[in-house]
C-alpha cells in the first residue's frame, strides 16, 4: 500500500510533514531571516524506509518511550516481559512499538490553525504491555508557526504509557552538517543520572558542576568531548532533565536552542515530567537524507518530552502507570521563530 504524504502549513511560512506510518514527521520547513525555507528534521529519502526503520525519524514511541531496564517491570503485582531491543533493555516499546502502527488520520482547520487528528488502538499484550490502549495523537499548527503535539491514551487494564515525538532537529538544515555550533539554553537545575547501559540509578542531581549544565545557553559541542561516565557511556548527550509538569494544563519552558547563521530558533514547553536531550550520537554515515547527503554523529539533536526513563522500575519516579476511568494527557509546544 502506498505511503500518502500529508502537510500542515502556516501562514508564517512553517509547513509540517508527516505519514500515518508510525505517525512520523518526515518535514518541517521553517524560514530562515532572510525568508529561505529549509527542513530543519532529519529524514528517510523513501517513504517505504518508515515501515522498517529502526532510528525512529520523526515518529511517535509508545507504549512507552525510553528505556525499561531487564525488559521487564512489575503492575499490580504482576510481572510483565517486554520485548528486548538494546541489549537486555526494551527502548521505545519494542520492536514494532508505535512507530511502525499504521495510524488513521483526520484533518481540520480554521481560521488560526491546521490540524490533524492521528488514531491507534494497541491490543492487550502488544509487545508484552498490558491492556487494549486507545491512543490519540493531534499535530496542530497554528497561524504563528507553532505545533503542539498532544497526546491521549485510555485503558481496559492497569498499563504503562509515556509517549513522545523523536524527531532529529538541524536548524541549519537536514543534511547541513553537524549541530554542535547551536546554541543550547535547558532552564532547569537537575537531572537523572544513569549507569553505563544509560538506565537511571533512580537519583536526581543537580546539574551544576556537569557537562549537562546548559542554564547559560552555549554551544553544544562545547562539552560534548567530556570525560563524565554517562558522556563515555553514551558516546555524547543522552540524558533526562527533570522538567516537573504534572498536568495537561500546565507547560514548562523545557528548552531553546539557536542556530547562529539562519537564526532560526525552537523553544519547546512542555506538560512532561522529563525531557531527553540526545546529540545523535549513533548516526554513523550509513543513512542518507533527502538532501542526498549522509547523517553523522551529531548531526542532529533530539529533545524528547516523556516520563523518566525506567520510571515503571523506579517507584521514587513520576508514576506511568494508567488505570481504567483514567485518561493519560501530554502536550508539547515547538515554538519555531527567528533569533
């Protein structure tokens, strides 16, 4: 079956791709100061490479996103096993978690934005999760050029859900070259450390004093040659900050980032308990972008919205867990402008 390509576009000039495969954005254009628009996401040069990809361009994971230590955890006083994907760890719900589901899509709009409205009904026992779980996922782009991405998921069965959106961000342009030159302001003072197979221990932190303090924004690549364990461990960035949303209602400034030359910026604000910050560490020159150029190490950063990786292992985490009568809510704003 044919992949169809659907577009959101704003009248500030931003225009947003994406396919009902895994929900994926494919594109997102946004002008530079001068008016030039480029795809600022990293992305497959064949739709078809969506079906199998195994680097999540674009798409939404679930049923829980980041990592579950052993592949495994415990609700209810039951004991689920999970698919393995990184060694003995299950990451971004498996191997054919939520981005490989085919989503339906509906379309909207009216006079301050474009939507669409992305549906997805995982049975009981999807890659070992329990519980049939009814996901909705809108993409609404307003006149300003700002998407939000909100999510909605009910349950028959006490489950688990955290769900994020895993794009790789270049505002210099997919394809460009590296991103270490962006600079990088994350207002928030802690974070989760993690072992050397990048899963929590369970503390918290304070950044200050790490290479993971970008409270004063700077570049990137400034300490992205770190000796820190968790920067060895990870070949660069991979870390969860600790945002504190609690509610749909209520978003956090997680993050802004800057790209000197284009001037092009994204904040993103978030109802999210955590955001991962990832510098595209595993890009290893053999995928190729539309641009018909090849994706390296730290050409792209990711900044993921979710609960805390592991949080279903770590009681002393922001709960996951949903039961029935219950509705899980997130939403993220990327707020795309001109420095």
């Amino acid at each position: 079956m044919a992949i169809d390509l659907h577009q959101l576009k704003s009248p500030a000039g931003v225009m947003v791709s994406f396919i009902a495969v895994g929900g994926a954005i494919t594109a997102i254009d946004v002008p530079d100061r001068v008016g030039d628009r480029v795809n600022v996401v990293l992305a497959h040069r064949d739709l078809e490479d969506y079906r199998t990809q195994s680097v999540y361009f674009g798409a939404v994971c679930g049923r829980y996103a980041n990592r579950i230590a052993g592949a495994a955890f415990e609700l209810a006083g039951r004991r689920y096993a999970l698919t393995p994907t990184d060694g003995t760890s299950s990451v971004h719900g498996g191997r054919r978690g939520f981005d490989k589901a085919i989503w339906t899509v509906d379309r909207g709009s009216d006079a301050d934005a474009e939507w669409a409205v992305l549906r997805h009904t995982s049975p009981d026992a999807d890659e070992g999760y329990p519980g049939t779980l009814d996901v909705t996922m809108t993409y609404r782009l307003d006149a300003a050029g700002c998407l939000e991405i909100a999510y909605e998921a009910v349950t028959d069965r006490p489950t688990i859900v955290s769900l994020t959106n895993h794009s790789y961000f270049n505002l210099a342009g997919e394809g460009s070259g590296d991103i270490l030159g962006h600079i990088l302001e994350i207002p928030l003072a802690a974070y989760t450390p993690s072992d050397r197979h990048l899963i929590p221990t369970g503390e918290v932190a304070a950044v200050e004093g790490t290479p993971f303090d970008f409270r004063i924004p700077r570049p990137i690549g400034e300490g992205i040659r770190s000796a820190h364990p968790m920067m060895l461990a990870a070949r660069g960035y991979d870390v969860n900050y600790v945002v504190g949303g609690r509610s749909d209602a209520a978003l956090v400034r997680a993050c802004r980032v800057v790209e000197p030359r284009s001037g092009r910026t994204l904040e993103i604000h978030t109802s999210a308990p955590g955001m991962q910050f990832y510098s595209g560490n595993n890009l290893d020159g053999m995928l190729v972008g539309p641009s018909a150029r090849t994706y390296r190490q730290s050409d792209a950063f990711c900044l993921e919205p979710h609960h805390f990786p592991d949080t279903p292992n770590k009681p002393m985490f922001p709960a996951a867990r949903l039961d029935p009568g219950e509705r899980y809510a997130s939403r993220t704003r990327y707020i795309f402008g001109l420095a």
